[in-house]
C-alpha cells in the first residue's frame, strides 16, 4: 500500500472523513459490503465431479469472476471480500469470525452438491434452519435465497429445488450480523450440470448471475 493510500486509510478509520460524503445537494451513502465465501480448499478438495473437477476449485473460480465482474461490468458497485483467494483450507469458525469482524451486508457462501443418485440436479439455496424470519437479517436472508433461485433458474435454465433450511456452521456463526446465504450450484455427480461448471464461460456466465441477484436494503 502506498504511503498516501494508507493515510487517507487512517484518516477514514479514525473517523476524520465521514462515512457520508456531501456531492452537490444529495448525499451519497457508502458501497454496501458483501463477503463471497468459496467452500472448502486446500486438503479439503469437497465434492469431486465425476470428470474429475473439484468443489473447492470451481467455487473459487466463480468467486474470483464475481470480483472481476463487480470492477468492470457493474464500476465496483460493492466492497466485495472472499474469506479466501487461493487454494487453502480455513475452518469454518475462522470464516464466521471474518465475516464477523467485516460486518457485511450479505455474505453468500458458495458450494458444488453432490449424490449418490446420478440424475440428482439442480441447484438449492440454503438459509440457517433457526431463522428469526421476524428479524431483519432473517427476513433479508430468505427475501435473498428466494431471489437468487428465481434469477438462475429463469436467466440460466437451472433445473431449481427451492430454498432449504439448514444448520450450517457459516450461517449459523454470521446470521446474527448479517443476512446469509449458501448455494449448492448444481450437483457435481451429475453429467449434465458437471460438464456445464467445467467450461470456462459457463463459470464467468454464472458469476454474473449470482452478483446480479444481489439486491440489498
Ligand atoms: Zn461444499
């Protein structure tokens, strides 16, 4: 970081530049934050496709276009942080504990879906089985889920199961600060939905999506 970069960082931080800043008459709030959190890595490959491709890779891949896409197409729209850029393991409550510290307004935990059943497909959207759907970030959280289901099924011809509930770890350690989702973006014991995630433009195609889904108050 360059000398000047970090101080006009300080100053942010300590509060000197205030959060809102005056442009004309209007006031412009700040960008909204979302953490993506690509599942799994490292020695923890995930599900392993039946060509060979691996969870941990291709929801890395989807969450590195997600971040080219917010620069180019959509001119930084967001403060978009991944809870991992390389190929390494981080335990579940180390990616809570980010998210905690960040306090974003949507984290969207990214996962590939596997079953014994080779025509098992489709993609889920998963909420924290406890959900307070009376709180705010209960009620965003299925509000989200319900739209992301909607825009890849319609946009992209997903086959959809719905939105579930489940006592995951990474929603259950980060709902109380902000509205949380985790997809399965498809089976990966599936030949049709396994051979689409390995194209590269499919990839890009589907980081596009999932960032044009995100709708936040
Ligand atoms: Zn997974």
């Amino acid at each position: 970081m360059g000398n000047l970069k970090r101080i006009w960082m300080v100053l942010f931080v300590v509060g000197i530049i205030p959060l809102y800043s005056a442009s004309g008459q209007q006031m412009q709030k700040v960008k909204k934050v979302i953490v993506i959190d690509p599942g799994h890595g490292g020695i923890d490959s995930g599900a392993i496709g039946i060509n060979e491709l691996k969870e941990k890779d291709i929801v890395l891949e989807i969450a590195m276009e997600m971040l080219k896409w917010n620069k180019t197409v959509l001119n930084n729209r967001y403060d978009i942080y991944l809870t991992r850029y390389s190929d390494t393991l981080i335990s579940l409550s180390h990616r809570a504990k980010l998210v905690n510290i960040v306090q974003p307004d949507l984290l969207i935990s990214l996962h590939g879906n596997h079953s014994v059943n080779p025509k098992a497909k489709g993609i889920e959207v998963f909420v924290y089985n406890n959900i307070d759907t009376k709180s705010k970030n209960g009620r965003q959280s299925v509000k989200m889920a319900n739209y992301i289901i909607k825009q890849l099924g319609e946009k992209l011809g997903y086959r959809t199961r719905g939105v579930k509930k489940e006592n995951f770890q990474v929603l259950r350690e980060t709902i109380n600060t902000c509205p949380a989702v985790l997809i399965e973006l498809g089976f990966l014991s599936n030949k049709d939905e396994v051979d689409y995630l390995k194209k590269e433009q499919n990839i890009n195609v589907l980081a596009l999506a999932i960032l044009m889904s995100i709708k936040i108050k």
